[in-house]
C-alpha cells in the first residue's frame, strides 16, 4: 500500500520573457549606423560639387591605379643586377610608367605629360603664372571671377606656359549658337583676364575649338568657326586693354583636338589662352 501512495514529482519549466522591449539599445545602433551613412552621402555629394572634373579624374586614378606594368621597370635580382619587370623580389620602381608620347592617366589627370618631372614644379618656377592661375580658380583664397563662370575654367601649367581652358557646359556655351555672338559673361571674362595678364610681361597665344557635329556635314566650316572664334576672344582681350604686340599666335583648330569623349560633348567647345614663358 506504500507504493501506491507515492505521488508523481511535476516539473514545471518557466519561459522567461526580456521585458526590457522598446528600453533596449539595440536601435541605438541602428540609429547610429543610420546617421553615420547619411553624414557620409552628405560629404560625398558636397566633394562631388567642390571640386573639377581633373580633381575627380586624379582622386579616382589613385584608388584604383591603371599603369600597365610593361611601363614599369624594377630592381631586378639577377646576377647582373639588371632590371625585371617579372622579378618577384623588386627592390625598387624605376620610372614614372610613362613616355614622351604615351603619358600615363594619373599623369594627364594633373595636366602633366610625358618623363619631364619639370612639368611638377612649374609652379616653383614660375610664382608670377602661378599667382595668376590662383587668382582666376580661386586657390589662394578668393577669386577674381564669378560664381557663374568660374565652373567654365580650368588651368594648368605646361613647359609652353599657363594654360587657361574655357569651355561650354550643358545649356551654358561660349558663343551663341545661332549668331556666333559670345555669351555676356564671356565678355566680362575677358575684361578680367586682361587686367590680370597686365601684372606680368609674358607673350600670348590664343587658341580655339570645337565640338565635333553628331553627323558629318560637308563643309560645315569648322576651320572657318574656330579661327573667328579665337578672333573674337584675341579682340575681347585687346578691348580690355591688353596689349596687341603681345599676341603672339592666334589658331583654329577645329574639332581635330578633342578634350574628351565623345567628340560632340560640349566640353570639347573651348578657347585656350596661353601665357608663354619666355623661352617661347
């Protein structure tokens, strides 16, 4: 009878439930993260805005490097020292990965070109071309031209001198397209322009081009356009009040010399003015 007064043992096993629900920290986190991304978009959109397209072209080219490593020569380990672009054990790089002909993307991207390392330190040797390319992009502080115009511009400085590109934008081109007239602002560039050239002595080339047009026309006239182009600019600069003997080389070229592709892009529609250094 013993046995069977012995009652069964229930175990009851309790679920314990977080109470903690909306007071946890997890969307903290989230909400962190969140922020985070968004103050990252924000600055990217204001560095795509900030800068040129070469500064972009430069930043992109030093992410994700292009050189083909036939350009490139190292220290090789051979017997004879000599060099090896397949040695495993390369002691150093040797060269700039470029040649007089073929200058690299990195290269380009800065407005430099070809092995002449003299192209990097223009600006130390000539202040005064400097000084000017900093008045006109604003680099040393503030700029000479206006909000409007000053995306139309790039500069860079060559063995030939001070190179000052103005070119179209999108709805925005230098001469008017029906009567060949330039753009008010164009005018006023010009004005500016040769005010600045007059704080230095250097000789002046200009030089003009265009778009190619999206369907080859016989006798469109591009040599035609492009030399009264560059006329136009030559007697906006002389009614500023530069000198004439100083204009040294007025050209057309066409649409022989694009600046990018394609060829019908409106950045390829540009005027270059050159300030010469003296060995020219």
């Amino acid at each position: 009878m013993a046995g069977n007064d012995v009652r069964p043992i229930i175990v009851k096993r309790k679920k314990v439930v977080g109470g903690d629900g909306h007071h946890g920290g997890a969307w903290k986190v989230a909400y962190a993260d969140f922020v985070t991304a968004m103050m990252a978009f924000f600055m990217l959109m204001w560095l795509l805005n900030a800068t040129t397209e070469n500064q972009r072209k430069g930043l992109a080219d030093y992410f994700s490097p292009t050189v083909p490593i036939t350009r490139i020569s190292g220290g090789g380990d051979g017997p004879h020292g000599g060099d090896s672009p397949f040695s495993e054990a390369v002691a150093a790089q040797e060269g700039t990965g470029a040649t007089s002909l073929r200058p690299t993307e990195g290269r380009q991207s800065l407005g430099l070109s070809g092995t002449d390392h003299r192209e990097e330190e223009d600006t130390a040797d000539d202040p005064a071309l400097a000084e000017i390319e900093g008045s006109l992009t604003g680099d040393g502080g503030d700029a000479i031209v206006s909000d409007l115009t000053r995306p139309h511009i790039e500069t860079r400085l060559t063995d030939e001198g001070l190179i000052i590109e103005i070119f179209s934008r999108p709805n925005a081109p230098l001469f008017d397209p029906a009567t060949e007239v330039a753009q008010p602002w164009l005018a006023e560039l010009a004005l500016v322009m040769a005010d600045l050239f007059g704080t230095v002595t250097n000789n002046i080339a200009v030089e003009a081009h265009i778009a190619a047009e999206p369907v080859v026309r016989a006798g469109s006239g591009g040599w035609q356009r492009t030399t009264e182009r560059a006329q136009v600019m030559r007697a906006l600069l002389e009614v500023g009040g530069l000198d004439p003997r100083r204009i040294v080389r007025v050209t057309g070229h066409s649409d022989r010399d694009t600046a990018t592709i394609p060829a019908t892009a409106p950045r390829n529609d540009r005027i270059e003015i050159i300030l010469l250094r003296e060995a020219f």
